[in-house]
C-alpha cells in the first residue's frame, strides 16, 4: 500500500509539474506567433524560439528573450518592448489573450501597419501603451475604454483617420494621450474636458475642424496641450482660462479668428503660449503681464494689430517674444529692453517706428534680433551685442541712420547681419578678423564710406556678402577677398570703388560676382578661369580694358557675362560659340572688333547686348561681307553668270519637282531641324531614319503624343525623345518658345538639343542622362550631403528659369519624375516649359492673348513650381514617405515634423546636419504655403538655402 502511495504522489507531482510547464509556455507559443507575421528584415527577434531543453517548474522561457520583461519570480510576462527595431508587417493581436499580467507595451519607431489590433484591449493590466511612430491606419478601433488602468496612451505619427475616440474619456487614470500627427477628422470630442487625471494632450497635425469645444476648460490638471496644426472655425474659447495647471499651450496654424481672450491671463502658471499662424486680430491683451512665469510668446503671422503693451514689463522671465508678420505699429516700449531673460525678439514685417530701446542687449543675453521691415529711425543700440551671444541681426528695410554700433566691431558670435536698405553712414566698423562664424553679411543700399574692409578674406565661413549701392564707399576691391574658401556671392555695385580686379585664387565656390557701375580698371584677370562655379558675372559701366579672357568660355556654368559700357577691345572669344550654359553675353559699348560667333544663342541675345562697337559685324548686327567685287574682270564675270544661270535652272527644276512630291503628300513629310548648342548639325532626314528602321518618314516614331523614348543619332549621340503635336497656326509661336528653352543653358537643366518637325507634329531632342529620376532613386538611402547637394541643384535650376532667363520660364511640372541624374548624379530639371508650350496649342489663349490674363497665368505657374519645389524637398526630406504632402504637412507642428524627418535621415548627434535639415525644412514649409503671395520667390528660397542657419534669414 505504501508503495502505492509513492507511485500516486509522484504521479501528482509529475502531472503538475507538466501543467505548471504547459501554462508558462502559452507565452513562448503566443511570442513564436506574434513573430511569425512580423516582417523583421534584420532578424532582430532571432532569440525568439523556444529552448529544447527542460523549463524549470513555474518558470517560463521567454524573460531571457529581446524586448521581454517578466516579473521577479520569472513566472509572468509583465513588459514587451520592440520599439525601434526596423520591424514591420500587419499583426493580429490574437496572441494578446495570455498576457494578463502585462503593464507596459512599447512598439514604437517601426513600420507596422493596417488596423491596430483589437487583441491590445484584452490586456487589462495595461499601464503604458506606446504605438506611435508607425503606421497603423482606418479608425481608431473602439473599445480602448476596456483598459482601466491605461496611465500613457501615446500613438503619435500614425495614418488613423475618421473621428477621435470618444470613449478613452472613461479612462480615469490616463495622464498622457498623444493622438497628434495622423490624419483624424471632425471635432474634438466634447467629452474629452471629462478626463480627471489628464497632464499631456496632444492632438496636433491632423485634419480637425468644428469649434474648439469650451468643455476642455474643465481640464484642470494638464500642465501640456497641443491641439494646433488642424483647421478649426472660430475662435479661442474664453473656458480655457480655467486650465489652472496649464504651463505650455499651442494652438498654432489652426485656422482661429477673432481677438484674443483677456481672459488667458488667468493662465497664471503658463510658461509657453504659441498661437502663431491664425487669423487672430485685435490687441494683445495687456493684462498678459499677468502671466508671471511666461517665457515664450509667439503671436506671428496673424493680423494683430495696436502697439506692444508697456505692461510687458512685468514678463522678467520672458525669453522669446514673436510678434512678426502682423499689422502691428507704435514704438517698442523701453522697458522691453530691461526684460533680464529675453533671448530673442522678432518684430519684422509689422509698421512700428521710432527708435529702438537704446540699453537693448544691455541687460539680458540676446542671440537674435529681427526687426526688419517697418519703420525704425535711429542707429543701432550701442550695446546689442555687448553680452557677446548675439548671433543674429536682422534691421533690413528700415530708417536707420548713423554708423554702425561699435559693438559689433567685436561680436564674435554673429553669423548672420543684414542691414540692407536704410541710411547708415560712416566707415564700415566690423573686423572680420573677429567674426570667425559670420556667414551672411548683406550691407547694401546705404551710405557707407570707406572702402571694403581689407581683413574680409578672414572670415572664413562667409558665403554671401553684398555691399552695392553704397554710392559713397569708395576704395578697392581687396586683394584676397577670392581666397575665402567657401563665398558663394560677392556683390559690390555702384560703391565707386577704383583699382584693378585682383587676381582670381582659390575661388572655387564663388557662384556670383556684381562690380557693376564702379571705377575699376586694369584688365580682367586670366586667373578667372579657376572660378569654376561662376554663374553670373557682372562688370558693366567700368573702366576695365584689354581683351576678354579666352578661358572665360571654358567654365561650365557660366550663364550670364555683361561688360557692357568698359574699354574692352579684341574679338569675341570663338570659344563662347561652344559653351552650353551661356545665356548672355552682353559686351554693348566696349571697343570690340572682328565677328559675333555664328552660333544660334547669339543670334537670340539681340542687337543690345553688341550694340556701341563700331568694328563689331555680324548677326544680330550689320552683316560682316566687305565692298570688295565678287567678279573679278569682265570675261570672269560672264563665265561666272553662265554658270550661275545653270545652277539657278537646275535649282528651279528640282524646286519644281520638289513642289509637286510636297502638293501630293499634302505636305505633311516635310521635315525641318532645329538645332541648338550641344548637337552636330544634322538633317531631319539623318534625325528621323535614328527613330526606327522604317523607311518612310511619315511612319517615324508612331508614338502617341508625350510620350518619351530613347533614340541613337547618326554619331553615336544618345538622345531622349519627346513627342508632341501642334496646330499649324499655331507653329510659329511655339517655335519662338521651342527656341528660348534650347537656348536656356544651366548645369541643373536637361539641354534641349534640337527640334526636328513639320505643319503637325514635332520630336524634341534632349541629352540622354542614364541614372534615372529622383522618383526611382527617391527610396535610396542617401548620405545628407547627397541630398543637400541634390536639393541645391533643384533650387538652382529653378532659380535660373525663374530669375535669369527674360522672360522667364516656368517649369510647369516640376515633380520628382521630371529630375534626372547625370552620370556624377548631379540633379538635372527635364521638360521645363513643355506645360506652357503645350499651352499655346489651346485655341483659349486667343482670348487670353493681349488682356494680361496670359502673363498673370504665368505668374501663377511661377508661384506652383515653388509649391512643387517645396513638395519635392518634402520627398527628398522623408525619403519618399511624403509625396505630394505640401497641404497636409502645414497642419503639423514643426517640432513633429523636424523629429521626424530627422529619424529619417539618420544624422545621429550632428548638430550642424540638424539644423541644416531644419533649415531645408523650414524653406518646404514656406514654399507650400496655401497663399501664393506668402511663398518665397525661387531667388529668395535659394538664399535661404544657401544660408548656414536654420532661421528664415
């Protein structure tokens, strides 16, 4: 009997012991599940897989697992985390089920997709829930309500759409929810003031509209709410001045009307209030200064109107004041200047006058001051940058007067001054031996004396420099100025300056030079054909003599060259016939002799740009053919009419038949070509026989109108063809246009090579650039300097369209499919132009033609190609995630945006990587902005982007 009593205890305990192995493994099998329909492309989950070996009793095998959490005793699951492991795929949810006991879920930063699973609401214990950063879709699933104990839901940076949940309200114990950055649509639910332990909300960057529900003023335990970014109607319901615990509130570019509530100023915890971007008008209630802790106040963009309150004073701890792009006027209130904790101040574009606060900078460590675009008299405050961090100074289109503040003498944190357009005088005080960091200085437009600073080759991280329009300037050129290393623009016209051009050395980057209207002289330097980035050069009204360098046509992006009105003498370099990006070239007034170069561009420039050289012949001038007889004697000469009579009846009978071929194939075969700078001169017949291998020409190319392929010329040349079809009334205009963009030359453009046509149909011929678009290549993971290099390729092609060709071209489809890469993967812009050209095969432009509605439709496709441009920097920024994002993209705030992108591409710590994405993204944001008028021109965008920092200027 006894020995029975073992068999059955040991029994027992084995049949336990198996039960106990068996209820521990659900979680191994439902772990092994759930990775069977994640996509892991890096195998990160490789540990997860079952041991063969025996489990411990009432242990299970998964708390050694990655991303696995279990409790002390290693019995329960209590923690998975998966967050940023690249995975991705549409889970079920249905392994859920056992996870009883789990408190914390984190599967962000990665790539899942499709419905969030509803198996997530079965797990009870749930504390945490963090899905944000994928890209789950559809509405977001009831029953949320079932998780009692949920304290963080954050599902920021998804694709939910469809209205917000209603019943995460019941939540009591909730003290985070981030549903910002989908694409949720309808009201904010009235039933989200209920919350009774909310501290974070944040539904920014979605598609909300209605009124802002008052009942959120309930909310009296969230110290964070961001709501902007959607498009709401109305105004700043007054209730939300009884969020007491309320320290940072942003409702920026939400669509918000009507004045601001005086009644905020009961927000008296509130350390950030950001409502920028609205359409919020009236004054500024002055009773904000009630608001003792407020550090950061950005009012911008809106149309406010009144005066700066006086009763700001009382703001010590404010740090950021924004009042920009409003309609605001009056003085700036002394008192502004005694603010101990102001770091930046941004008044630009508004109507304020009179003189700014002379302590300004005295009192507090300013780092940017923007006050550009109003009214301001005075001279600068003496002590701006007396604290030494001011790192920017913006006073542009302003009154000022008087000389510079000796401060700035020695400012070596500044790296961007633009003090353009006002009335300073005096010598130009700045040692630029001091200003190690000084990228962008712009001095132009005022009364300066006293020549360039001789110590600006110092500045050795200047870009852009500009100091025309200083009629009073005086001096010279310095002699090492085209040593700095890395200046992309020096502009020095109408400053009197004298002397000779120093030679050109180390001047790589230099992509613009103005010395128009000056006194120099001398000869222009053969060095400058080490410039080989130099787009435009500009000498015109000057006393520079001796012959235009030879070398000068052999750089390859030289688009534009006026030295009209000098003393240049010699011929015109041959070699500029064979440049494939001259533009212009203006040498009017000068002492130039001998022949124009025959080819095609010059013949486009007209009659101005050679206009004042008495020995100068030749197309667009007076024919070159000298008064000399042709016939020599008299017997000669019958000889010579003989036989010019034959060939002139062998001519009228091949005419003849000619004729009568063309009257019986209705002209339709007969071909013409076209070509421009680039292309050997072939015949259509040569250029058609290329296409296929039919022998009639009427069969060539039997491709349907804009359609593209690849074709090989009789010299090996590969070409890329573009078929169209036009109207024969309407050939000759759109001839003319054919001609201004063949001859439109630009290192960023795709050369238009040659036109070959008839009455009715027309081949363009392009280079053939063999590594594809940015759309194929938009996926590839690039380095940043890859990319940036690519979006300043863009912007400079477009700029060029835009700002250098007269009149100027619009793309008119300028999209990622439409930027080729040569075989250095340059960026190459294609078909600019065809959307206008095929324009003006529309019977509506007759009666657009003449009234000015033609050029304002123009106009109109100049403000689009810069909302494509901003759209494409949005493709390039997110490596194509966001494709034709430039409307939804300004309901985002920037900080979700900039974390985004910059997850995107992989910078890691480098601050200078950061903020120069910053940068480009903050010019995608200018460029899609819904009013055409609110969008930078291509020139001023290329600036911005040509700039160090990430600011606007």
């Amino acid at each position: 009997m006894e020995i029975f009593q073992i068999l059955y205890c040991n029994l027992l305990a084995a049949s336990m012991f198996f039960i106990a192995v068996s209820a521990v493994d659900v979680y191994s099998e439902a772990l092994v599940s759930l990775k069977s329909e994640i996509i892991d492309e890096y195998d990160t989950l490789r540990d997860w897989s079952v041991p063969s070996g025996v489990i411990p009793p009432g242990k299970t095998s998964v708390c050694s697992w990655s991303g696995v959490t279990c409790n002390k005793n290693s019995t329960t699951v209590i923690a998975l985390d998966l967050s940023a492991q690249s995975l991705g795929g549409e889970i079920s949810g249905d392994q859920f089920a056992v996870f009883t006991e789990l408190v914390d879920l984190n599967i962000s930063y990665n790539s899942f997709s499709g419905q969030l699973p509803l198996g997530i609401f079965n797990l009870t214990s749930l504390e945490t829930l963090d899905i944000s950063r994928n890209n789950f879709s559809g509405h977001f699933p009831r029953g949320i309500s079932g998780l009692r104990n949920l304290v963080t839901l954050d599902a920021f940076s998804n694709s939910f759409s469809g209205p917000l949940p209603a019943d995460i309200s019941q939540l009591e114990n909730l003290t985070i929810l981030n549903f910002a950055g989908s694409y949720f649509r309808g009201p904010i639910p009235p039933e989200y003031g209920s919350f009774k332990r909310l501290q974070f909300l944040h539904l920014a960057g979605n598609f909300l509209g209605g009124n802002i529900p008052p009942e959120l003023g309930k909310l009296k335990t969230v110290t964070h709410m961001e709501i902007g970014y959607n498009s709401y109607q109305g105004g700043i319901p007054r209730q939300l001045s009884n969020m007491s615990e309320l320290r940072y509130l942003d409702i920026a570019g939400a669509n918000l009307s009507g004045p601001i509530p005086n009644e905020l100023s009961n927000l008296t915890k509130l350390e950030s209030l950001f409502l920028f971007r609205n359409k919020l008008s009236g004054a500024i209630p002055w009773e904000f200064s009630r608001i003792a802790p407020l550090s950061s106040l950005d009012l911008s963009d809106n149309l406010i109107t009144g005066t700066i309150p006086k009763s700001f004073s009382e703001l010590k701890n404010l740090q950021l004041l924004s009042l920009m792009y409003n309609a605001m006027s009056g003085t700036v209130p002394d008192q502004i200047a005694e603010l101990s904790s102001l770091e930046t101040l941004l008044l630009w574009n508004n109507f304020f006058y009179g003189i700014l606060p002379q302590s300004l900078g005295r009192n507090s460590n300013l780092k940017w001051v923007d006050v550009s675009t109003n009214n301001f008299a005075g001279t600068i405050p003496p002590d701006i940058c007396v604290k030494g961090e001011l790192y920017k100074l913006i006073l542009f289109s302003n009154n000022f007067t008087g000389s510079l503040s000796p401060s700035l003498s020695d400012c070596p944190s500044l790296v961007r001054l633009r003090i353009e357009n006002n009335s300073f005088s005096g010598k130009i005080p700045l040692k630029f031996s001091y200003l190690p960091d000084i990228t962008y200085v712009d001095l132009s437009s005022n009364n300066f004396s006293g020549g360039i600073p001789s110590d600006l080759f110092q500045a050795i991280k200047l870009q852009y420099f500009n100091i025309s329009d200083n009629p009073r300037l005086g001096g010279t050129i310095p002699s090492k100025t085209w040593t700095l290393p890395i200046l992309q623009n020096f502009s020095a016209s109408s400053c009197v300056i004298s002397g000779n051009i120093p030679p050109f050395q180390g001047c790589d980057s230099i992509i613009v030079i103005e010395l128009n209207s000056n006194n120099l002289s001398g000869a222009l330097p053969e060095s400058i054909s080490s410039c080989h980035s130099l787009a435009r050069i500009a000498l015109a009204n000057n006393n520079i003599s001796g012959r235009i360098p030879d070398k000068l046509a052999s750089l390859p992006d030289l688009a534009v060259i006026d030295l009209s009105h000098n003393s240049f003498t010699g011929p015109i370099p041959a070699k500029f016939g064979h440049s494939s990006s001259l533009q212009l070239l203006n040498v009017s007034f000068n002492d130039i002799s001998g022949s124009i170069p025959s080819e095609k561009q010059f013949r486009t420039m007209g009659r101005s740009a050679f206009t004042g050289n008495a020995k100068l012949c030749g197309a667009p001038l007076q024919s070159c053919s000298g008064s000399t007889r042709i016939f020599g004697s008299k017997s000669t000469g019958k000889l010579i009419w003989v036989v010019l009579l034959c060939v002139g009846a062998v001519m009228l009978i091949s005419l003849s038949i000619l004729a009568v071929v063309y009257l019986r194939r209705g002209g339709k075969g007969q071909w013409k070509m076209i070509s421009f700078s680039g292309l050997p001169q072939f015949t259509a017949n040569d250029v058609l026989r290329s296409f296929s291998s039919v022998k009639s020409m009427d069969d060539a190319m039997p491709s349907p109108p804009g359609s593209v392929c690849k074709a090989v010329l009789p010299t090996g040349i590969t070409v890329s063809v573009k078929k169209i079809e036009w109207q024969a009334k309407r050939m000759k205009e759109m001839l003319e246009l054919i001609t201004k963009i063949g001859n439109a030359r630009h290192k960023n453009l795709t050369r238009l090579l040659g036109l070959c046509y008839n009455k009715h149909t027309a081949y363009l011929l392009y280079d053939y650039l063999p590594n594809g678009s940015l759309a194929e290549r938009i996926g590839t993971r690039r380095d940043w300097a890859t990319k940036y290099r690519i979006v300043t390729g863009i912007a400079r092609g477009l700029c060029f369209l835009h700002h250098d060709c007269f009149p100027a071209i619009p793309h008119g489809d300028l999209r990622s499919s439409n930027v080729l890469f040569d075989e250095n993967m340059e960026p190459h812009l294609l078909e600019f132009g065809i959307k206008y050209l095929l324009d003006l095969n529309t019977d509506s432009t007759d009666s657009r033609r003449g009234t000015g509605e033609f050029s304002s439709t123009i106009k109109e496709e100049l403000y689009m190609d810069v909302y494509s441009f901003g759209e494409i920097l949005l493709e390039i920024l997110t490596n194509g995630k966001s494709i034709s994002a430039g409307a939804s993209i300004q309901n985002k705030p920037m900080e979700v945006l900039l974390a985004e992108v910059l997850g995107d591409n992989e910078v890691g710590s480098s601050r200078p990587i950061q903020e120069e994405i910053k940068l480009v993204l903050e010019v995608a944001l200018l460029c899609t902005r819904s009013r055409q008028t609110d969008r930078p021109a291509m020139e001023e965008a290329l600036k911005l982007l040509s700039g160090s920092q990430s600011q606007r200027k």
